[in-house]
C-alpha cells in the first residue's frame, strides 16, 4: 500500500521552490507520493510537473481540480503535459466542486454535477488516451479540430475522483480509474464508500478502483491541543452536505473528529484500518498543522510505513 503526503507551501515566499524542497525531503523520508490540492491560486498539474522532474520517482497527483470553471480540452492538456513530464508519474484527480465557491468564484450556477463529472470523464478519457475526440454531450462538448496528443504523455493518465456521494461513487466507478475520498474514516470507506464504488466498476466490466484515502493527521503527544486546532481549520468542511454526510457515516459529529491525531503507535494503527477499510493508498494532509517538528516526525512515520 502506498503511504504519501499533500504537500502544502502556500504560505512561502515563494511556493514553487518551497513545494520543491518539500517534496525532496517527503522522498528521503521513504514517501512515494505527494499531492497537490486546487483551489484559485498554484495550478496543480503544472506544480505536479515541476516536481516530478525535480524529485525523480516519486509519483505526483492533483487532488483535485473541480470540473466546473474547466473544460477536458484544457485539463487534458494539462494532464497530459506532466504526464510527458514526469515520465508516467502523473495521476489527474477531478471534483464536484462546492456550490459556494463554483458560484461566488466563477458566477457558473452548481447544477447537475453528477452529469457534468459524467460527461467530463468520458470526453477526458477519449482525449488522454487517443488525443482526440468527438464528444457533444448535454453539458460538455469536446471536438479535435487538431491533435491534442502530447508526445511522451503515453496512452492514458489515471483518472481519479473525489467521490463520496451514492451517485459520485457510481459514476467514478464506471468511468474513472479510482476515487479520492477525504475526510471519510474507515467505517464511512468500509460500510459505504469502497462498496458502492467497486460494485459500480464490477458491473461496467472495469478493473477494481483505487482507493486513495485523503486523511488529515499529525504525529504529536498534544493530541487534545492540536484536535482543537483541527476543529478549527477543518470547520468549513461541515457546512458543504456531501462532507457533512462523510463525517456523520464515519461515526463523527466534527470534521475533527475523522482526522488521525496522536502518537506513532495509534497514528500507524488508524493507517492499518485505513488499509483493512478498503484504502489501497494512503495519503497526509494537514501535517503542518503542529509545526514543523511534528511535521518531520509525521512524515518519518509514514515513511516507516510505506517501506
């Protein structure tokens, strides 16, 4: 099982060199992968792509670019482009997105997002594997005047979602490669998640689907300290419904409830259910929350654990 970080410098002076020598530092530490979150500021693929070059073998992925405000000629681009980058370390994960910011950011009404993912993995998917496509949808169309190829991008880049809904899970599960579940615990990806998801592949004839756990944790011996800091951060989180829903089947009433805070030996044993749930990858965020003492000692552990 792969054990890897989300790297966030977004408070440097300068982030691109700041995520390069953080990722340096995740490789030496025995982590295999880093992931970078999207929001309105560093564009993912692109820093995803600096850093692969810069930290050859560790394997690179964006969690995740909502496909409101996008279009699969542009994502495909993207994708493909830090797929030539890195080699073949690349994997593309996409969103629903949240009312809130596709509305108040982009002015773009937040309607029919299950159809939208649905038409926007079928065009992608034509698109990083072929170069081309011919896709008129209801939403979406997606047309190759021209190649869209990127040589050296191979045939495919992985395709994951941040799915957790009923819904998302089945669309993810016939048309994705695996999904990216956050701030699900272990009962929420065994009881609900990794079911409904791998029942959908099944029936659509595809492979099993990864199941990359996005899980918010520290190493510290201030566990109730840095849980309320959590509480804190992680907060906004409680008022989108699909997380809200996440956090009340993973048996929690906070967002803080569902993150893995404490020393190494409960810290490693939450990444063991994690593993036993259904999780093939494991993946940190919110280590910088303790500072960066607990951040290196966080990041030793998991190092530990994905050798």
């Amino acid at each position: 099982m792969t054990v890897g970080v989300a790297l966030n410098a977004a408070d440097a002076d300068n982030q691109i060199d700041a995520t390069v020598d953080l990722a340096r530092e995740a490789w030496a530490a025995g982590l295999r992968s880093a992931w970078f979150g999207q929001t309105f500021g560093a564009d993912s693929p692109q820093l995803a792509a600096i850093v692969g070059r810069e930290v050859p073998g560790l394997q690179v992925g964006t969690s995740a670019i909502p496909v409101f405000g996008r279009h699969p000629l542009l994502v495909s681009s993207q994708a493909q482009t830090a797929q030539a980058a890195t080699h073949g370390r690349y994997h593309l994960g996409l969103a629903l997105g949240t009312k809130l910011l596709t509305e108040a950011g982009f002015g773009i009404p937040f309607e029919r997002p299950v159809a939208r993912l649905r038409e926007f993995l079928t065009a992608l998917r034509q698109l990083t594997e072929t170069g081309t496509a011919d896709f008129h949808g209801e939403l979406l169309t997606a047309a190759t005047p021209m190649s869209a190829r990127v040589p050296g991008a191979g045939s495919g880049v992985p395709l994951l979602v941040a799915a957790m809904g009923p819904q998302a899970l089945k669309a993810s599960g016939e048309l994705a490669d695996g999904i990216l579940p956050y701030l699900a615990g272990p009962r929420a990806l065994a009881e609900h998640i990794v079911p409904a998801v791998t029942a959908a592949a099944e029936a659509a004839g595809r492979p099993a689907p990864r199941v990359v756990a996005l899980v918010h944790g520290v190493v510290t011996d201030d566990a109730d300290a840095v849980r309320e800091t959590a509480a804190e951060q992680l907060a906004f989180y409680e008022r989108i419904p699909s997380y809200a829903r996440v956090i009340g089947l993973s048996g929690a009433t906070r967002a803080a409830d569902v993150a893995v805070i404490g020393d190494e030996k409960a810290v490693a044993a939450e990444v063991r259910r994690y593993r036993d749930a259904g999780a093939t990858e494991v993946v940190f965020s919110g280590t910088e929350i303790a500072g960066e003492a607990a951040r290196r000692r966080t990041w030793a552990l998991l190092g530990e654990l994905a050798g």
